[in-house]
C-alpha cells in the first residue's frame, strides 16, 4: 500500500473540494500536484534529516579521523564513503578536516573517498528523490554516489599524488586537545531535531520555488518536449547535462523537483541522475576552498575523476533502465 | 575572559560572531572577542569542523553555529 495515500486523500479533498478547482482540470491538476508534493516531501525531508543527523552525532570528524588512519586500500575506501553517506559537507570545514586527515595518517585515496561522498550523498537529495521518484531510485542514487566515491578515492590513492598536496599541509602540527563529549540519547535526539530544525529552514524556500516550477511543467508543458532533444538517443545529454549541472551547487534544493517533472516529458531517468548528482557533487566554492590544500593539477585529477565516474553512471543507468 | 571563534571565514562564522557578541552584551560581560582565521593556528586547536568557539583557551563547540542562548549558558 501507498504509505502517502492519506495525503493523497486530504489532499484531494481540499483542492477540489474546499478550493473547489474542477478535478482533471490542468489548474486542478498543477495545484494538486503542488499541494501534494509539498507535504510529502517536507514529511520525508523531516524524517530522514532526523535519522541521519541522529547517526552522526556518533561521527564526530574525530572520531571519523581515527577511524579511518588504521585503514587502508579498498576497504578504508570503503568505510570512508559509508561515513561520507552520514556526513554533511559544508565547504567551510574541507580544509581542517583535510588536514586533519592527512595529519593523522589517512591515506590521501581514503580521504578522496570521504570528499566525495559526503556533498555526492546528501540527504536532502535522497528525501526529495524518494518523495519524487520513490525509494527505489533514492536507494539507487545513494548505491551508485556510493561506489563513485569508492572507486575514484580508490583511483586516486593508487596514483601516488602526495606531492601534489600543498606543502605547508605536511608542516602543520595538530594538537589533540579536542575532547570529544558523551552524550546521551536525550541530547542525541535534541541536536537531530536541531538540525532537522535549521536544514529545513534552509531549503525549504528552494523546494517550495522547485516544486512550484515543476508543477507547473507537469500542467502546462508538451508531453514530449525533451524525447527529441535530451532523448536517449543523444548520447551528448549525459556530458551536458553534468556539465550544466556542475555550478548549481547551491539549489540541489530546488532542482530536484523541477528535474523530476521533466522526467516527465522525456529526460532519460539516467541523464536526469547524473545532472543532480553533478548539482551536489561538485561546486565551484567548494573548488575554490579546495584549492587551498590542493595543487592546480591535483584538483583537475579530482574534479576529471569524478566527473567521469558522474557522466559514467548516467550512460549506466540510461542502458539498463 | 578571552573568546576565539575559529573559522576560515565562512557565513557560518559570521553568524556565530554575530550571535557570540548578542549574547556578551545581553549578559554585560566585557570580553575579547577575536576572530582566528589563519588554518594553521585553527588546527592547532584540533578542531576539525569550523566554526569553533573557544573560551578561555578552551574549546566549547565544533561544527556548530550556537545561537546566543546556547552561548549564555557557556558563558555562565
């Protein structure tokens, strides 16, 4: 059973009946749709912010920095892009957390792989992909942000750039006075309701706009408006898509659900991925903080790897889908 | 008393400035309040998610943007 059929119903009612728009109308329809969309998503948003953020209170960036020195080739890879899963990355604490990485001994590759996937899997994108697309496609977003993030961290440590580290990086001196607190389930819960607080004051301006453009597009635009242009036939859609998608990094919020109605109208599931993945992968002030601990021709290496894995995974999924 | 707040800069740093000086003077507490920005003397402090608030030499938070309510009740 549809677990949002209720508001489905409430919904119904209240378009059609309390605001008494003509059910099957293209207005109806659009409000209907905005209505319902709305309320489903910031259900979804709330309750995996919750649970992710519930996680992470265990996964300091301390506790993560010991974590992963003791671990190495594939499996550090490994473990560090499940953490990455739990992980915001806000682009003002990359530079201390790469230091404190490299400082204490984790591989550079298995660094990679926790700086890819923690902006790559984002929960704000898994909520608005389940709300939108159903679980089956957010549980596919995470696998393949996931084994991106393992492989391109993998490849990565494999081709030995450590020199291409700035320099200054190897000379600092991390002092571990940094206590970490216990805590208990009551604060737990009491900073995951702050966050679920704070992240959905944040973007829920850019889901509203979203999804109100999207709704608009499932009224109002022509059935096959991308099929000839974006089709899977086109087989430039996948590189253009991310490299549209690339500079966005600030409205992965508000993209989604305007994504998500040109589905709709022909843009293959699998180029549709790879453009969202590319809105919260990779950013340009991201880059530019990056640059700080990393040499011109280390960051290309970064960005060239995971923009291929990114381009790879929609051909992948517009193949088999 | 002596209050850092460590931060490379970032929006996030600013508002926990901001709400930091809120809180002093809802408090009337007369303190120093300096802005570390340079990476190397932040990790020095081993922080490692920004921004951070010190007192005292001490780290309170990290990673967090506290409001002035929750800054008060450290500043007590």
């Amino acid at each position: 059973m549809d677990l949002f059929y209720p508001i489905q119903m409430f919904v119904n009612w209240l378009v059609y009946s309390i605001f008494n728009l003509q059910q099957g109308s293209i207005l109806g329809g659009a409000i209907n749709f905005f209505v319902y969309d709305s309320i489903k998503i910031f259900i979804l948003l709330a309750v995996i912010i919750f649970g992710v953020s519930y996680i992470r209170t265990y996964l300091a960036p301390e506790r993560v920095k010991k974590l992963l020195s003791k671990r190495f080739e594939i499996l550090g890879n490994m473990t560090a892009s499940t953490i990455g899963i739990f992980t915001p990355f806000c682009s003002c604490s990359a530079v201390p957390l790469f230091i404190g990485f490299v400082e204490s001994g984790v591989p550079l590759g298995v660094t990679f792989s926790y700086l890819i996937a923690a902006p790559l899997i984002n929960e704000v994108a898994a909520a608005l992909l389940w709300g939108l697309f159903g679980w089956k496609i957010a549980l596919l977003y995470i696998a393949s942000g996931w084994i991106i993030s393992v492989i391109a961290g993998f490849i990565l440590g494999k081709m030995h750039l450590e020199k291409y580290v700035e320099d200054y990086v190897y000379k600092i001196k991390v002092k571990n006075n940094m206590k970490l607190d216990k805590k208990t389930q009551k604060q737990r819960a009491k900073d995951a309701y702050q966050e679920v607080k704070s992240i959905i004051k944040k973007v829920f301006p850019y889901v509203l706009i979203g999804i109100a453009i999207g709704a608009f597009i499932h009224g109002y635009a022509p059935e096959n408006l991308l099929t000839n242009i974006a089709g899977k036939g086109n087989w430039f859609a996948v590189p253009i898509a991310v490299l549209i998608g690339v500079p966005l990094y600030s409205n992965a919020a508000g993209v989604i659900p305007i994504v998500s109605s040109l589905i709709e109208k022909g843009l293959p599931l699998g180029t549709a991925l790879a453009f969202m993945m590319a809105v919260v992968a990779l950013s340009l002030p991201e880059m530019i903080i990056l640059r700080k601990v990393l040499k011109p021709r280390l960051l290309a290496i970064y960005i060239a790897i995971v923009t291929l894995g990114i381009i790879f995974t929609g051909y992948l999924f517009n193949w088999i889908l | 008393m002596k209050i850092k707040i460590l931060g490379s800069g970032c929006p996030n740093c600013k508002v926990l400035e901001a709400n930091t000086k809120k809180a002093l003077v809802e408090l009337k507490i007369k303190a120093d309040v300096e802005k570390v920005t340079d990476i190397a003397k932040i990790m020095e402090y081993g922080v490692m998610s920004t921004p951070a608030l010190v007192i005292d030499e001490k780290i309170v938070s990290s990673g967090r943007v506290l409001s002035s309510d929750e800054i008060k009740k450290l500043l007590r």
